[in-house]
C-alpha cells in the first residue's frame, strides 16, 4: 500500500484473534448464466401450454391452427411477458437502490399511476389509443418529478420520493372521479385496465419494445458498480468519485421509461418490482453487477411462467396475471424470508 | 501542503476559517454540538459546496477537482453506515476502489489492496458476513478498510469513535496514530483526551470559528475549555477530568 506504515499500532482486535473466513468474491458468471438458462427453458415451454394442444412442428410448418395460435397468440405474449417482468424487476432493483427504501417499486415515483391516468382520460374520452395517452401520461408525470426534484445543480432522491408519491395520490384520486363520472361499459373498460394483463400485441410493437427494454437495462447495468456505492449513500458514493446528482438522473429516467413503457402496453402489473430484487437479493446478495442482469432474466422469466399460469389454470377463463403475480411470489417470498431470516439479520 | 484554507466559509455553520495542513500527521478537530466540524469535514471532503473563500487541495481549488482524481487522493469516513441491503463485510471494503475502476470487474490490484486493508483493520475474519450482521466497532473497522482502499494521501474521518466501547476506542486511535506517520489524517472527535493523547495538532472550532489551533498541550487548556464548551477542565499531562 502508497505510503503506508502500521507503525508500532496493533491491530484493533490483536487481542482477540478469529478464524479466518477465506470466502472470495463468487464469480459474477454463475448466477448470471443459470439465470439465463432458466429463462430459455420457461420461454421454450411457455409457448406450448394453454388450452388448445399444439405442436411445435406443426406450428412452424405453417399448418394451422397450431401456426396461428404459436405465432399469433402465445408467442407474442410471453415474449410481452418476458420483456415486461424484465423491465419492472429491473426498475424494482433501480428504485430501493435510489432510494435506499426496500419498500420502492417501479410504481413508487408516480410514473405508472400517470400512464393509468392517461389511459382513463383515453377511455373516458372513447380514444381508442390508450397505449398512446398512458405513455403520455407516464411521460408528463415523469418532467412534473424531475422538475420538483431538480434543484439547481442538486437532485434529492428524498424530494423524488415525496413528489412521486403525491403524484401518486393525485393520480389516484383524478381516477376515481373519472371512474365515478364513466358510463357502464367506460367503467369496466377502466377497471380492465386498471387490473393489469398481458394480450397478445403486434410484433412490430414487441420489436421497438425490446429495442428500448434491452438499451435502457444495458445501460443501467453497466452503471452496476456505482449503484453499488450509491445504495449506502449520497456522501459515501460522491466520496469515491461517483457523480450522485447525475447517476440519480439516469436512475430515474431510465426506470421511469421502462415502467412507463410497459404499462402502457399491460397496465399496472404489481408485486413482480418488488419481489424479484428481493428474493433474489436474499438468494445472491447485494452487488448490482449480479442483481440487475439476473433481475432482468429471472423477471421476465417469472411473468411469463405467471402467465402461463393465469391463461391455462381455469382455461378457458383467465385469471389476471396481477393476482398470480401476487399469489405465487408471495408464499414463494415468505418462505425465503423466513428461511433465509436469521441469516441477514431481518 | 495539502489542505489550505483562506476564510473559508459555509451559508450555515463555518465562518472565516484559515490554516493549513500538513502532508502527514493526525489532526483532531473539536468543539461543542452545532460549532461546524461536520461542516468543515464535509468542504475538505468534497462535498459540502458551493463554500466561501478558498479551500485548496495540493494547491487546487477543492470544487474543481475531478471527482474520481480527488477520490484517490481522499477518503471520507461518515459517523456510520446503515445499509439496508445485503452487502458483505468485503463488498464494502471493494467499494473504495471505484476511483481506480478500469471497467465493470475487480482486478487482482483491488483484490490486494482490499486484502491489505482488511489486514490492517484486522477485518479479514468477517470478510464474508453481511455488514448488517457487524457490531458497531467492526463496522466502523470494515468502512476504515473500505477509505483505506482507495490509497488515499489524506484521511477524513467524522467521529470515528462515537460507536466503539473504550478499548477500540484506544485501538483505533492507536491505528490512526500509526497511518499518520505516512499520511494526513483528520478526525472530528467530541473526546478530548483522545484529541490530547493521540493527536499532533488540534483544533477547536466554536460557533464555526476557529477558537484554538495547535499542539494539543497548548491548545485545550482549561481556559479555553471553560470558554468553548463551558466545562471546568484539569489537565494532568495527557489526559485531563471535567466538572460541570
């Protein structure tokens, strides 16, 4: 070490000597491939399940209906799935990181509930572009936060948690009067959309969703080790060197972009945001460099398998992958908490 | 040199300060609740801004260095860490080679020096434990180790001691007594026998002006004690008792 003499001081604890734990780093590689591989195998099956038999020979052959319901039906919808549970983890990982909360989620800074308000108004209004008016919505609530939290050259994650969590409120509360204000039909259509699903969408939607998915999460991912630092604090990240204020502006834009975008092509999917990081966190630690890549694959892997399950478990009736969602991460999260409780000191 | 301050100033807290500091050597700053040590620490550290005045660092402006290059040359410890997230007790200590980072991976280089920090903090045997799971003491040691990575030329630690029982307490002080031989170490302490016994300079801050500076012998004499923190102190060599 530079410049560096232990002199004649002795060690702190000389006194009291401890055996010595030669655990290393483990090899970021792992997890990340076993990861992938998961997500491959539930992407392959996924496909294949649902009400109606199908062949995957016979889909790719071109013989109907298997084609159309293989190409047209369920494979745009897992890949739907895949890249949304991707996204909403991934914003999950980003938002308790930020905001130091492990109760944040991609819903927490408000930009979600302006993308439903903006479905609403589209419903209420009978536009037919709800994708379009939610993202609007998503978009304005996103300049409204980053405004309110920007302060000359400072941006406070504690003024973005407050500003979202009005916006929040508002957002709630122009819902329920528009809600209350809607003809019968308006008002199913809004609590369909309130409730969260996945439909199967047009590949070339998929095509720029993914292209916006995968950029933003490379890009946050590369960050991996500055989150790092700043999941301790402000002072400890910008004391090694790490520009807060601008890592905090690419936090939040690029959560707020992802949550946006997928909500306005699924409405409001709760629960996968929050419990992804965590049992991951619980299963393979803190270090962003593992968690963002593998909350990316095991998110989306974990949607997918939550809509499988939603369109085939009482087919023909489906049942919102929003309940699912809630119905098996909870336990399965439950379960690793409680085992897992002792150990992290919970 | 390495800090030097010409009436230096903050909105809140600091007023008109002006000293230097040396390359090396263990300097304690002192001084009742609210008398801007925080503050100060924070300007030397890089991030308190925009301050009055000027506070320079080898002979550039404190604000004007470039983050990373500043970070390796100075480490900041906080008062404490609360982590809410499992980080282990040697993530930790790696995170203090972020100034040095080439890329997304840890090299052999920061393997060492992490290695070599946890040695001299004697932190090595907890290495794999969540820093949630950590005493007080062995925190403060784990996020010693951690400024201790980045290889700094100065050291700036914001009450290091508050969360130790007195025999680390004594270690500790001992330990940065040894680094000061070879590099700029300053301490904000509420302590003033550790300031006495361990320091080689100490300044007193009041009501964000410098009330004292220098040798510890010199500078925390009853009267000024009686003056600053309105305590009646006797000073028997290096160690001094207080009456209310």
């Amino acid at each position: 070490m530079k410049r560096r003499e232990n002199g004649d001081s002795q060690p702190i604890s000389a006194s009291r000597p401890e055996k010595v734990d030669t655990r290393s780093s483990k090899s970021e590689a792992v997890p990340i491939f076993w990861s992938l591989a998961a997500l491959m195998a539930v992407v392959v099956a996924a496909p294949l399940a649902g009400s109606s038999h199908i062949e995957l020979g016979r889909a790719f052959a071109g013989v109907s209906p298997d084609h159309e319901i293989f190409f047209y039906a369920r494979l745009p919808r897992v890949i739907l799935a895949l890249l949304g549970g991707a996204a909403l983890s991934v914003t999950g990982v980003l938002f308790q990181c930020m905001l130091r909360d492990p109760l944040a989620e991609p819903y927490t800074l408000g930009v979600s509930s302006g993308a439903s308000v903006g479905a609403v108004i589209a419903i209420c209004l009978g536009f037919r572009a709800t994708g379009v008016a939610s993202l609007a919505g998503a978009a304005l609530v996103l300049l409204i936060v980053l405004g309110m939290a920007v302060e000359g050259r400072r941006l406070s994650s504690f003024t973005l948690l407050l500003t979202g969590v009005t916006m929040n409120s508002m957002a709630f509360a122009v819902i329920l009067f528009l809600h209350s204000l809607a003809s019968f039909s308006q008002s199913f259509a809004i609590s369909r959309w309130l409730m969260g699903g996945l439909e199967a969408v047009e590949y070339s939607t998929l095509a720029w969703l993914a292209v916006v998915v995968l950029g933003v999460s490379t890009v946050v991912t590369a960050y991996a080790p500055q989150w790092n630092l700043l999941a301790v604090g402000d002072d400890w990240a910008a004391s090694r060197g790490v520009s807060t204020v601008r890592l905090t502006a690419i936090g939040y834009v690029a959560g707020s972009v992802l949550t946006g975008l997928v909500t306005s092509l699924t409405g409001p999917i709760g629960f996968v945001g929050l419990i992804v990081p965590h049992a991951l966190r619980l299963k393979l630690g803190a270090d962003h460099r593992v968690l963002l890549p593998c909350a990316f694959l095991l998110g989306g892997a974990f949607l997918v398998v939550c809509d499988t399950l939603s369109r085939t478990v009482i087919a023909p009736t489906e049942i919102p992958v929003g309940v699912l969602t809630a119905l098996c991460g909870g336990p399965f999260f439950l379960w690793l908490l409680k085992s897992r409780r002792r150990s992290l000191w919970l | 040199m390495s800090f030097r301050a010409e009436t230096l100033g903050f909105a809140y807290g600091l007023h008109e300060a002006t000293f230097e500091f040396p390359q090396n050597g263990l300097i304690t700053i002192a001084g009742p609740n609210g008398a801007g040590k925080s503050t100060l620490l924070g300007i030397l550290a890089g991030l308190r801004s925009p301050y009055l005045g000027s506070c320079t660092y080898a002979g550039r402006e404190v604000r004007q260095w470039p983050k990373r290059e500043f970070a390796q040359r100075v480490a900041f410890l906080p008062q404490s860490v609360r982590l809410e997230f499992p980080f282990t007790a040697e993530e930790v200590v790696l995170m203090g080679r972020t100034p040095y980072a080439r890329g997304w991976f840890q090299t052999d280089e920061d393997r060492s020096a992490a290695e070599e920090a946890m040695t001299i903090t004697d932190t090595l045997a907890f290495r794999g434990r969540d820093f949630r799971s950590l005493s007080g003491g062995e925190r403060q040691r784990v996020i010693l180790a951690s400024a201790l990575t980045q290889r700094p030329e100065a050291l700036l630690l914001d009450e290091p001691a508050t969360h130790l029982d007195l025999r680390h307490q004594l270690s500790l002080y001992r330990l940065l007594g040894g680094l000061a031989k070879s590099l700029l170490v300053v301490a904000v302490t509420h302590d003033l026998n550790l300031a006495l016994q361990f320091s080689n300079r100490v300044m007193v801050l009041d009501d964000g002006r410098i009330a004292g500076d220098g040798a510890p012998g010199d500078v925390l004499n009853p009267e000024l004690i009686a003056r600053v923190f309105e305590v009646q102190a006797t000073v028997h060599g290096r160690w001094m008792t207080y009456e209310a």
